[in-house]
C-alpha cells in the first residue's frame, strides 16, 4: 500500500512539474511570438510620463537647469509641461516653457519625405534665457533636432543649448541628443500618436 502511494505521489508530483515546465515555455514562445508579429514598441503616455522623471534626474545631474524649456511639437510638447511644471521646476515657480513648430511632409508609415523645417516659436513671449533646453519624445534620424537647434541658436544668440529626447532610436544619426533615457531595438511609436501621421 505505501508502493501504491508514493507512486501516485511522484505521479502527481511529476506532472505538477511539467506542467509548470510548460506554463514557462509558453510564456516564452509567447513572448517571442510577440516580438516578431510586433516589431514596434508602444508606450503609454504613463510611460512617457515615468520616463520623463528618469530623463529630468539625469538632467539635474548634470547640473543643467534650463532658463527655458522649448518643446518640439507635437511629440515635445507633454514632455516639455512636465519637465516644465514638475519635474525640473514646480506649480508655483514652472520654468518658462514655449513649442516650437516644426514642419515636415510625411508618408503613411509616419516616415520623413522631407527634411524638417522649423517655422516659428509659439509662446506669448520669449524671456532672456542663457541655457535652452529643447525636448521631443525620439530622435530618429537627427535632422529635427538640428534643425530645432539652428533655430534655436538664431533666437536665443549666445545661449548654452541643451537636447533632451526619451528615445534614441537604434538608427539616429547624429546629432545626438545630450540626455536620453532608451534606445531600443524596435520601432517605437506613442499611444496618443496612433492614427494620425
């Protein structure tokens, strides 16, 4: 009777095993299914905003503290506000902060066919600052934030001109941002962005 037992004991205890054994190896195949029929990574705007409190710690230690804050719009522009309001300044003391529109023609993948140009600064005015900061949410290739900085240099002449992006795509060319916080292996698109090129 003990036999009989133990050997439905090892029984039960084999197959608890391997379904364990099993339940991983799914969760793997299912990791790696996703990987190949989503070859793009999706960030949240919650995302987005815990990576903007990573990318302002690594500002701070840098000891740059800008004196404006110009947010390259759209993909900037939330990053910009809470760099602006939260993270870097506060409610009752925000840093001065201001868009910057810039115009590029794209395909419907959201790729560039054409170089970007930037059109103007939108704020309601524009303070005497000796550090800008710019920010977007990814540097792909490079050009829009070498053309944000031309522009930029053009306003704010003598100024120290800081870049600031989340993501840094595998890809990007420079010039490359002063501050980052990923550079992933996949395509990164942004929740709040889907449907619109």
């Amino acid at each position: 009777m003990p036999e009989v037992l133990l050997s439905v004991l090892v029984g039960v205890l084999s197959l608890g095993i391997g379904y364990l054994l099993s339940r991983y190896q799914n969760r793997e195949l299912i990791r790696t299914a996703t990987q190949v029929l989503r070859p793009f990574e999706s960030v949240s705007l919650r995302d987005e905003f815990h990576m903007t409190h990573i990318l302002a710690a690594r500002i701070r230690a840098d000891s740059f503290l800008p004196d404006i804050i110009v947010a390259i719009s759209p993909g900037g522009s939330m990053i910009g506000e809470w760099l602006s309001r939260r993270f870097l300044g506060d409610k009752v003391r925000p840093i001065p902060m201001c868009s910057l529109w810039m115009h590029v023609e794209r395909d419907s993948e959201g790729r560039h066919l054409s170089s970007p140009k930037a059109r103007e600064f939108v704020a309601a005015s524009l303070p005497e600052a000796g550090k800008v900061m710019i920010v977007n949410d990814i540097s792909r290739t490079g050009r829009t934030l070498e053309e944000a900085v031309g522009f930029a240099k053009s306003t704010f002449q003598g100024s120290v001109i800081k870049t600031a992006v989340l993501f840094l795509s595998q890809d990007a060319g420079p010039p490359y941002p002063d501050f980052w916080v990923d550079k992933p292996s996949r395509r990164v698109t942004f929740e709040w962005k889907e449907g619109q090129t």
